[in-house]
C-alpha cells in the first residue's frame, strides 16, 4: 500500500524545500535517513466532545540531541487552522531521548461543529533538528500527519452495555463490476483492505479510503464476488476484518460470531 510522505530540507542558509517522496521510500540515499526522531504514540486521535481535550506522548528517540516540536491543525480540506480546535503547546523542546506531551483542546467555538456525526481534521507533527555547526549540511526533518476525529457527546458509544462494532452497520451495493459502501452511522469509516476471501489478495483497483458519516463511497474494486471482505481500522489502530454475504439486495455484513 502506497503513501505519501513529506520531507522538510533545511538547508544550512536557513532555505526550506519540500520534496514529496511517494511509495515505500526505498530510495537508498534515503533508506538510512528515514527515521523521525520525534515519534507520536498512536496513528489516530478521537476527541470525545464530553471531554474537550485529548492528549498524545510524543518521544524524542534521538538519544545525542535536542529537538523541537511543531504541532498544529488542518481541516478536512488540509488547510491550516485556528479555531475550533487548537493545538497546545504549539511549539515545545524535547530533550534527547525524552517524553512530552501535546494536547488537542476544543474552543467554545466547537459547540457550532455538527452534534450529529463526527467532524474530520488531521493533526500534524512537525519535528525541528538543531541547526548544525558543520558547513554544507544537509538537515532532513520527518512531518507526521494522522487523523483527528471530533466525536461529539450525543453520539460517544456506551462500551459498557453490551456493543457491537458500528462499522458491522455497512453495507454494499453492487455498482457495476465493483460495489458502493453505504455507512449509515454517524462515525467515519476506513478502509484500508478489499478481498474476495480473508485469505484472498488486495482486489484489483482497491485504494484505501474513508466512507463519511451517512455517506457512500464506490470502492474502486473488482473481482469481489457474492462474499468480499472488507479491513476497517478501529478506534485503537486495529484492522479487523468486515465479511459480507450478498443477495439480491445490498450485501449485509456477517457478524463475527455468526461467522
């Protein structure tokens, strides 16, 4: 599965460039650079609207030196942002081989986000390498880019009563050779995985996506057949498997104790 990865050249006058490097990265000049220093201790963040803040460790694994740490916001469209949400501290030092934290904090100005469905924003990490005392050096800086989803109270589920994964309420609608995932519940949903089988290989065409809140996306796939298997990522980073039985009508999900 293909990505996408930011790279920040700081260059020793000070000049900033960007290169966007896609795939694996297997690059050999960049192979045994690639590691960030600054590190997050999960892939997604929820932010439940009853608690107005969540908090992530963030760890520098550089043991030798000092790094700077750069957080902030962006909305759905990947634009930089201030408010509802806001970033805190929005610039720390974190010693070599030290732990912090960073917090997501919710202004009074979230109350006006939809109190029906969750909201998507993407939380960037930015780590700032010391400026080196050798001529001609070339600093490369690592951006973390993961998503933040605002959950509000009226919809947080109560794990303690007896719970089944919202994502088992998809269903899939045959669109010509492939299909449409239908997701009627309020929470995102992402794919990351289209199978014919839980054994089976990535389906021809399947890009991972995220299917909105009481939306619906075409998956991209073919050769799925009357049973796909579809690989959602949960709130912890999990990627159980979804595994649907087709009929004449939408293809229903198959939960997984009647499996």
């Amino acid at each position: 599965m293909q990505f996408l990865t930011k790279w920040k050249l700081i260059m020793r006058n000070n000049t900033v460039k960007t290169l966007s490097v896609a795939g694996l990265l297997t690059t050999t000049l960049l192979s045994g650079q690639a590691q960030a220093a600054i590190a997050l201790d999960r892939t997604r963040v929820i932010l439940n609207g009853g608690d107005n803040s969540a908090s992530m460790s963030i760890t520098n694994k550089n043991t030798q030196l000092p790094y700077l740490a750069q957080g902030w916001l962006e909305n759905e469209q990947g634009e930089k942002i201030n408010s509802p949400l806001i970033v805190l501290p929005p610039v720390q030092r974190v010693e070599p081989g030290a732990q912090s934290q960073v917090k997501v904090q919710a202004l009074p100005a979230a109350k006006a986000l939809p109190q029906d469905r969750e909201s998507l924003f993407y939380f960037n990490l930015r780590e700032i390498p010391p400026k080196s005392n050798k001529a001609n050096t070339l600093q490369i800086a690592l951006q973390t880019r993961i998503k933040l989803f605002y959950r509000p109270a009226a919809i947080v589920p109560n794990k303690n009563a007896a719970y089944s994964p919202w994502q088992e309420q998809l269903t899939l609608t045959r669109q010509g050779a492939g299909f449409r995932a239908n997701n009627p519940t309020p929470y995102y949903i992402t794919l990351v995985d289209a199978r014919s089988s839980k054994s089976g290989k990535t389906a021809a065409g399947f890009e991972p996506l995220m299917v909105p809140p009481k939306g619906s996306v075409a998956l991209g796939a073919t050769g799925l057949g009357n049973a796909p298997v579809l690989t959602y990522v949960n709130d912890y980073g999990g990627r159980p498997d979804l595994t649907f039985k087709c009929g004449t009508g939408d293809c229903q999900v198959v939960p997984e104790k009647q499996g």
